[in-house]
C-alpha cells in the first residue's frame, strides 16, 4: 500500500531542485511544472505595499500554485516561496559572482531570518497554506574566506536568496542555526506533511 492516497501526483509549482528533492526524498510522487508568472512584480508591489516577508512568501507560494491550477483541474497543486531578511532588509538572488560576495560581506557576522511557505491549491481553491521562519547566525568572514567559498559554492552562489546551500559548503559559513531544517532548504515540509495529512491524503 503506497502512503500517497490522492489518485493523481502532487503537481510542484515550483523549478527549484531543492525542493523537489525534499518531496521525493520523503516519498511522495510529484510532478513538476513551474508556475509562469512574473514574481518580481508580485513581489515589489507587496514590499511597496510595506507587507512583511511572511505575507509575501505566502502570497507569492498561493500566486504560484493558483497559476498551475488554473490549468490543470483536479489536481493538487503546491506552490512555495522563500524570503530573506537581515534587520528589515530583503534580499534577493544575486546576479553573478560579485553580487553574491557583496551580499555574504553583508551577511557576515549578523544574525538573518529565512521565511518559507507553501501552498496548496485545487481546482483554484486554498486548501492548506502554511509558514515557517528559520534564524541563521553567520560567523564573520573576511573578504579571502568569502572568495574561498565563492569559489567552492559554485551554482549555489546565483541559485539562492543567500548565496549558500546549508546541505553543502554553505554549512562552513554558520556559527548557529535555530530553526526547520527543511523551512531552510526553502520548504517547511514537515508543516506540509501534517496539513496533508490531515486531509487524509497521506496514510502514514
């Protein structure tokens, strides 16, 4: 007997690889189709609006999820999001290797926040919506430790709102981490499990 009862795959809004492997690692059947929409201006327009991160991450994980569910009835749809903070300030994925550095040099030594939530939609309607913070303590850093790990990070440096991938080399950055291992890695997946669940649709 499989520990998935819907009849039909969790439909990931989502392209990121992280997350994907979270959901497969924890036994679930997933397929991915990655939500076609224009999250910066959602974004920008609920920061204007003076939203805090956990509101944007949630609205952004619904917006996405909405998108794919509108094309695909009947289906289970998750969208997810993940936010950055440091003392009020949000950050975005860097560009290229220069910007990832500036953002570290920034980071370093400070304490941020990391925002995850999902969503979970059919046929347009919420059915389960959650979120979760992380508090990550980075050690400080010179500017030679910061090129080492830039040099040893490689596609995690453009890949995420930090810079780092914990699971990897991003782990050597950190003196103290309090919170979800897997709110960190950008979904709050326990959370997603109890709310699924819940509905019946995991049997374990």
């Amino acid at each position: 007997m499989s520990l998935w009862s819907f009849p039909t795959p969790l439909l990931l809004a989502s392209g990121s690889m992280a997350r994907r492997v979270m959901l497969e690692e924890s036994g679930l059947p997933i397929e991915v189709l990655p939500a076609n929409i224009d999250e910066r201006a959602v974004d920008e327009a609920l920061r204007s609006a003076g939203a805090v991160p956990a509101t944007i991450a949630l609205k952004l994980a619904r917006a996405k999820a909405a998108s794919v569910s509108a094309q695909n009835p009947g289906r289970l749809v998750l969208g997810a999001d993940q936010l950055l903070d440091c003392s009020g300030k949000i950050y975005d994925k860097a560009k290229d290797r220069a910007e990832a550095e500036k953002k570290l040099a920034d980071l370093a030594g400070r304490i941020h926040r990391l925002t995850s939530a999902a969503a979970v939609l059919c046929n347009g309607e919420s059915l389960f919506e959650t979120v979760s913070e992380a508090r990550l303590t980075m050690r400080p850093l010179d500017s030679a430790a910061i090129a080492l790990y830039a040099d040893e990070a490689g596609a995690a440096l453009t890949a995420c709102a930090g810079c780092y991938e914990i699971e990897g080399r991003g782990a050597h950055l950190f003196s103290r981490v309090e919170g979800d291992h897997f709110t960190i890695r950008g979904l709050p997946l326990l959370e997603l499990l109890a709310g699924l669940r819940a509905k019946g649709w995991i049997r374990l």
